[in-house]
C-alpha cells in the first residue's frame, strides 16, 4: 500500500451497483487502515441497524475500515416484509455482498485493503458463500448470532479463518452454530457471550461481541508479508 493510501481517512455515503440496482453504502476507513470488513445484515434489517452501526464504530477504533451497506433496495425490502422470499434466498444475499467486494477493489481508495466480512442472522450464511466465492479475496469472517448452517455445502469450502458468536441463551442458535462449526475445515472458533439472547440486547452483551469481533478482524487482516530477494 502507498504511503498517500495510508494517510487517507474515508468517511461518505456510497452507491454500489449489483446487477441492475444500486445499493446505498456508508463507506468508512480510518487514518492507516490495511483492512476493510463488510457488513451483511440479517432480515428486516439495513445498513442503519443500531447493533452494526455499533460494532462497525469499535471496528474502527481497532484500525479497521468498515463498509455498511443495505443488501436490498427499497422496493425489495417492501416486497420481502410481505413475502419474506429474499431474507433466506442466501444465494441472492451472497451475490450482493460478492458485488459489493467487487466494487471494494476496483477503488482507488480501498483496493489495497484486505477484507473481511461481518455476517448477521442469515446474512452470515451469505458472507460465507460469498467467501468461498472469493477465497483469494476475503481474510477473515466474523458471524453474530448467525445461521451459518444455511451457507450449508459451502461450509466446508470455506478458507477465510471464521469466528462465530452466539448468545448463551440463544439455546436453538448454539445448537446450528455448533453443527456448522464441525463441518468448517478453516481455522475457527466458537464465543458464546454469557446471558445473551439472539439480539444481543442485555447490558454489557453487545460490547462483547464488538470486542471479540474487532479483536478477530484486527488480527486477521494484518498487511500479508511479502519476501524480497535480497
């Protein structure tokens, strides 16, 4: 990475195409920052989601740059809260957050950045597919109260070095996490944050996930070490 691309601080609101829509984006990256982590939200859920816009900000307070990004346009969104077809159609999500990696690295800014992703609920299933897609790309992977269990013949697919964390009373979630946790072949492990539910709305719960994750994505996406002939 250039030394001008590390002094640059990014803070603005982003388009990114996919297909024939374009998805808002927040896109965020502090002074000297070697690593970006995307966010895939669960259902019902954007980039303005309370618990992302937390964990993304102690993202940041580690060194790393953060994209939030809204996995469904408007009209999409409209359309799910009826029908609920797109909040687990996992393929979809997965090719949303593949595009929005592609649109990562092709700018200037931020294509030098090592990336990770921060799945939530079913869009966890959604950032290991799309990790398997690009397991060139992506470095790390961090899941919250997750359905990795959805991502299915993938799991095991899967290279980036993966964190999941879940509630300790989230009793049905532990048990998928689990499940998924045995058939992934990648470096990982499992939190589980003591007396927390699905949401991670107790007090004191929601920091510790944003500490475990920022504490992963700081680790894993250090600049890689290139050897030089001597």
């Amino acid at each position: 990475m250039s030394e001008s691309k590390q002094k640059l601080e990014l803070d603005q609101a982003v388009r990114i195409r996919s297909g024939r829509v374009q998805l808002d984006g927040e896109l965020k990256v502090p002074q000297g920052a070697t690593g970006i982590v995307l966010f895939a939200h669960g259902s019902g859920s954007s980039r303005n989601s309370p618990r992302n816009q937390y964990v993304a900000r102690v993202i940041r307070e580690a060194g790393v740059g953060t994209l939030l990004f809204d996995l469904l346009t408007k009209q999409e969104e409209a359309t799910d809260a009826f029908t609920g077809e797109l909040r687990f159609n996992i393929e979809f999500l997965a090719r949303r957050l593949v595009d929005a990696t592609y649109w990562i690295t092709s700018q200037a800014a931020t294509e030098d950045l090592r990336i990770g992703y921060f799945g939530a609920s079913t869009g966890a299933a959604a950032a290991l597919i799309a990790a398997v897609q690009l397991s060139n790309s992506v470095a790390a992977v961090v899941s919250r109260g997750g359905r990795p269990d959805l991502a299915r013949n993938a799991l095991p697919r899967v290279k980036a070095p993966t964190l999941l964390i879940v509630g300790g009373n989230d009793d049905v979630v532990i048990e998928l996490n689990k499940s998924a946790l045995a058939k992934l072949m990648c470096e990982k492990e499992l939190k589980i944050v003591p007396g927390a539910t699905h949401l991670f709305e107790e007090p004191g719960t929601l920091e510790q996930v944003a500490q475990l994750a920022s504490n992963w994505f700081k680790k894993k996406l250090q600049p890689l070490l290139v050897s030089r002939a001597g």
